[in-house]
C-alpha cells in the first residue's frame, strides 16, 4: 500500500510539473485528490484496516494529498507570473515600433484651438451626451422644427441625444459665463449617417462664439478673416452667402476664396473659384434671451467649422472613414509624427 501511494505521489509530481496551464492543473487535481481519485478511494476504504495500518496509510494519504495540493498551487503560481511578466511593460527597453503620432483631426484642432486663443477666445467643452435641450430647443430648434431633420439623430434610453453638433456647448457657455463671452468649443459630434467615402457618423466641428456690446456683421468677417489668415498662413478672400440656421439670425455659408486656383476655377472649387468652408451668422436674440442675456444690450456671431473637413483638405485624405479607423498605417503614410 505504501509503494502505491509513493508512486501515486511520484507520478502526481511528475505530470503537474510538466503541465502547461492552470486548466490542465485542475484536471490534474481532480484525478489525484478529487473525489474519484485513487486517494480518495483509499480513504475511504480505511475502514477495512488494521488499526496498525490506518495509523500509518492515514498519515501518509494525508501527507501525499497535501503534497500534491501544495505542488498543484505552486504550478498555478509559477504559470500566472510567467504570464503577467510577459504582460508586463518594461520601460527600460530600448523603442523599436516608430513614434505615437496625434490624428490629423487633433492636429487640426490644436491649430485652430491657438490661433483663436491668440484672439482672446477661451476653450470650453461639453458633454458628448447631451441634453436635448441644449443640443436643440436652447438653439431656437423646438420639437416639431422642421430643421431636426437636418440633423438625424442618435438618441439615448433617457432622451439623451449624441450631439449632433458643437452648437449645444455656446448654451452651456452663456449658462455658465454670462455676457460679454468669447468662447472656442472644438469636439466630437455624432449624427446618423450611411457610411461612405465622404460621410461619417462621428465628426469633429469647432464653435465659436462672440458676444459682446454693438458687435455688428463686419466684426464677424473681420474675426473670420484673421482666423483663416492664420490658420492658412496668408490672405484670405471670403463672401458670405445666405444660409439658414434656427439659431443665428442672419445666418451664412461662408465661402473662401479657393487657395489652390486662386478664384480661377479648378477641380477642388468644382470650378467655382469659392470653396464653402463655414456657416455662421448673427446669434439669434432669442438663443441669447433663453440662455439669460439681454439682447437688448448684447448681441454676439457665431460660427461652426467642420474640423474632420479641414483635416482632410490639409493632409489631402480622400476617405473620411479612415480617420476613425485607428489603423496606424493610416497615420504614418501621412508622415504626422
Ligand atoms: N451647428 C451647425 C451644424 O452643425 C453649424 C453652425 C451654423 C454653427 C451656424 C454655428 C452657426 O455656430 O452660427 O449644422
């Protein structure tokens, strides 16, 4: 009896040090200690012994099952260190891949986001989950506005809506900051799109926002301008055509002068000689009052400049779905370090 239960010990041993992963130590267990194990069965037939031979088989079973537990746990720990060292990041390594690189879109931002600061606007941010208030009804866009359908959008469980726009943070910002305000809001915006080469369903705009005493439509060409001035490193021809939005009030499309023809009409233009770059306009008393301004002291602009669209005439990208695609191949054909 003792020679089996050694052997039992020996080979016991001998598997769980070759096993290669903690499902193959549990099965181990169950066969060596579990309840249909020899040892087990051993046990149990105790009964049938001498009290001379309980005495010493008792003592060994119990020696060898605890053995081969403590074996069993000292494996299970031996194979997760391995795995976590293996996981683990080593700093001192020297780097082998190529730099981390911002997205396009980032880039962009951060461009934009200077320039304006330069010009005395604060950087604020709003939620990506907004409140339909804000992100509509606060924007002179009440519930049966026929300019929803402008925007077909995602909604929450709790009426929540991915916003559909960065418009909702100059609510926010009026709500927060009160008048005079003079405000940038660049971010991620969500609208319901069929996916293509030119459509996405994530997006990045950046807000402006002006608010100030007697502020007329020349200040806001005269901002535009300087704005684009530095953003594409020289002069800009812009006009300003009608557009309709609910919460400015006139509302425009403003148009620059295209850079690549200068006005001469080229495939970029559509030969036009304009490309259409940002909607804007006067802010709507209205948007002013809810949000607790007096309009009758303080009036403001506003515009909206698609960021994703930006990023993609600069780096010349002709499918707007591989800025969200994380693909790193994406990145470094553009050499953006
Ligand atoms: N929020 C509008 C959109 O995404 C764009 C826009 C238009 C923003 C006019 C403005 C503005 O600030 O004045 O369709």
């Amino acid at each position: 009896m003792e020679e089996k239960l050694n052997k039992i010990l020996e080979d016991g041993k001998k598997e769980i040090s070759n096993s290669k992963d903690e499902q193959a130590l549990l099965k181990l267990k169950s066969i060596y200690i579990g309840k249909d194990s020899e040892i087990t069965k051993i046990m149990k037939n105790m009964k049938e012994l001498s009290i001379e031979e309980k005495k010493i088989v008792g003592s060994l079973t119990n020696k060898i099952k605890n053995e081969l537990e403590k074996c069993i746990k000292a494996k299970i720990g031996e194979l997760s260190s391995n795995v976590i060292s293996k996981k683990t990041f080593d700093h001192t390594l020297p780097v082998t891949d190529s730099k981390g690189s911002l997205s396009p879109v980032t880039i962009v931002a951060n461009e934009v986001a200077d320039v304006l600061k330069k010009m005395g606007f604060i950087i604020v941010s709003g939620p990506e989950m907004e409140d339909e208030y804000r992100n509509f009804e606060a924007l002179n866009v009440s519930k049966d506005h026929p300019a929803r359908d402008m925007q077909d959008t995602y909604w929450t469980d709790e009426a929540k809506v991915l916003r559909t726009h960065t418009s909702p943070v100059q609510v926010r910002s009026m709500e927060k900051y009160g008048a005079p305000l003079r405000i940038a809001a660049p971010g991620r915006c969500f609208r319901n799109e069929d996916l293509d080469a030119s459509h996405e369903n994530t997006f990045f705009q950046v807000e402006g926002m002006v608010i100030d005493k007697e502020v007329s439509i020349s200040n806001l060409i005269y901002v535009m301008k300087n704005i684009l001035k530095e953003i594409y490193k020289s002069d800009v021809e812009v006009r300003l055509r009608p557009g309709f939005f609910p919460f400015v009030e006139p509302g425009f499309e403003l148009d620059i002068k295209c850079l690549i023809c200068n006005g001469n009409g080229c495939s970029r233009c559509k030969n036009s000689g304009w490309i259409e770059l940002c909607p804007c306009g006067m802010i709507h008393p209205e948007v002013l009052r809810m949000s607790g301004i007096d309009n009758t002291v303080y009036s403001g602009f506003a515009f909206g400049i698609g960021l994703t669209r930006m990023a993609m005439m600069k780096y010349k990208i002709n499918d707007i779905r591989m800025l969200n695609s994380g693909d790193i191949r994406s990145l470094k054909q553009f050499g953006i370090e």
